[in-house]
C-alpha cells in the first residue's frame, strides 16, 4: 500500500507544511528530525535543535561546509 505523508500545517503561514530535516553529528551518527522547516519558501519558519537547545524561526541559509 503506497501512503503519502501527511505532515503538520506551518503555524506561522498556514500555506506550508512542516517538513523533517536530519543531519549527521559530530561523530558520523544520523540525527532523525533535527530540524522542520516549513515548505512554503515565502514563510521560512523552522525549528531546530543543537546541543540539546531548541530554536525556532532563525534566518534559513545556505552552509558552504
């Protein structure tokens, strides 16, 4: 059975959803959902954890690393 996502309507826009982020830590292990970010680019709201401190609606851009 092929089901779609459903995932949570942005908040801040209600035009967008709020779609999961993973990313790798220090060491090589996958971080599952560190971030969500809304899916409407004209919105931008996302929230975000490091180090364990959780922050929300922070400038979205690019990192060159």
């Amino acid at each position: 059975m092929d089901r779609e996502r459903e995932f949570p309507v942005c908040r801040k826009c209600d035009a967008g959803s709020m779609v999961p982020l993973s990313d790798y830590g220090r060491e090589g292990a996958t971080i599952m959902y560190k971030a969500w970010v809304c899916s409407n680019p004209d919105c931008g709201f996302n929230i975000r954890i490091d180090n364990g401190e959780i922050s929300f609606g922070r400038q979205i851009q690019q990192s060159f690393k």
